[in-house]
C-alpha cells in the first residue's frame, strides 16, 4: 500500500509542474524592465522564504547573480548540461544558449535576504560580425564569446574614465556594485547594483568614476544588435 501511494504522490507531483509551467518572462517574481526586439532584461527579485513558480528558460540569456551568500537553490525538472566557458569565466556572471533543451525549473529562497538575479535573453537571432574585442590596459576581462553575445567584467579605477569609440553593435552596461551616484555611462548615472545603461551602435561611450572606490560592471556586446536596428528602421 506504501508504494502504491509513494507512486501515486509522485505522479501527481510530475503531473502538476508539467501543467504550472510559464515561460520565464511571464512569472511572477521576474519583473520585464526593458525590452526593445534585440534584448528582455528581466529583474528578478525572491523575498525570504518565498519560491517562484515552475517556468521555461529556453531563450538564449546571461545571467547575473546580484546577491551574495544568500541561501536560494533550484527544483531542476529538467535542462542541458552547462559547461565552464573558459578560465575567466564568473560564476554570478554566465551565459546559456539552451540551444538543445530549455532548463524547467523552479527558485527558492530559503534566507533572511532577498535573492536578486538579472537575466538577460537574447530575443533575436540575426547575427552580425563584431568589431575586434575591446582592449583597455587591464580593464576590461572577457568572460565569455558566444554566438548572440561577447561579454566582459570591467573594473574602473577610482578618479578615471574610459571613453569607447563608436563600435558596430550596441552595447548594455550594467553596475555590479553600489556607487551612490558617482559612476556616470553618457551622462545617465548608474547608483546601485544592476542598474544598467543601454546604448546603440554608432555611439561613442564615456565612462566615468568619481568616486574614491573601484567599481566593477559588466557589459554584454550582442553581436546581433546594430544589424537589426537597420533592419527596423522604415
């Protein structure tokens, strides 16, 4: 009798996270902050004790990890097997392509703190050729060169700026750390972690810091961004 109902909770089990499933930009708990045709920046907020519901990951994204030592974990139902890029890979900054299988799964934070991820997806699929990769003494390190994306962690003194010549696709800007207002990317001030900077192809980009402090943050280079936009335009 014990087995029959172990089998019979199981199936039920299985039975419902088939049915509960949405596809990530549609749970709850990640918030659609910006989307323009080439990228969605879902911001993803889990409050204590709190679990999303079942949902699909099967766009291309990078994913950022915005909180540290906080106790969250994941219910895999099911996903492909994800490898280390290479040396300089992070391990709160990474890509999956999900090109064979969309990860189904589900998040929970078990901590007293929130659990703050970003997750980024790669919307389209039309390619370009990137200018050669960015080189700034030391910093800029590249994480990882992908198809859809070539992303870099940039650590910027304190008291300095780096200026980026116009490049032939665009470019998103996001701050890993909090700066209270004295980092600036063309004017607009980035003050906390993950507030982010999205800026098209053509453009020449400054980066300043003000403050006394070294901060980090990560740009993503799509590849596929300035041929799109020309694509668009009527």
């Amino acid at each position: 009798m014990k087995k029959n109902l172990f089998f019979a909770v199981t199936d039920s089990i299985l039975y419902s996270a088939s049915v509960a499933q949405v596809q990530v930009s549609k749970e709850p708990r990640h918030h659609n902050i910006f989307e323009n045709g080439h990228v969605r920046i879902l911001d993803v907020h889990i409050p204590p004790g709190d679990t999303t519901q079942i949902h699909v990951h099967s766009t291309p994204s990078v994913f950022l990890i915005l909180t540290n030592n906080v106790k969250a974990g994941s219910q895999v139902i099911s996903e492909e097997k994800r490898m280390k890029l290479n040396t300089a890979d992070d391990d709160n900054i990474f890509f999956d392509g999900f090109y064979t299988q969309p990860r189904i799964h589900r998040v929970w934070n078990s901590d007293t703190l929130e659990y703050h991820v970003m997750d980024i997806e790669l919307t389209n699929k039309n390619y370009i050729i990137l200018d050669s990769p960015i080189r700034w003494q030391d910093a800029f390190t590249l994480l990882f060169d992908e198809k859809p994306v070539r992303a870099y962690r940039v650590n910027l003194q304190a008291n300095s700026s780096i200026v980026l010549r116009e490049r032939t696709s665009d470019i998103l800007i996001v701050l890993l750390t909090d700066s209270a207002g004295s980092f600036h990317v063309n004017g607009k001030s980035l003050s906390k972690k993950g507030d982010y900077n999205y800026i098209q192809s053509g453009i020449d980009i400054r980066m300043n810091n003000e403050a006394k402090d070294l901060f980090y943050f990560y740009i993503p280079v799509p590849y596929f961004l300035s041929m799109i936009l020309q694509s668009d335009m009527p």
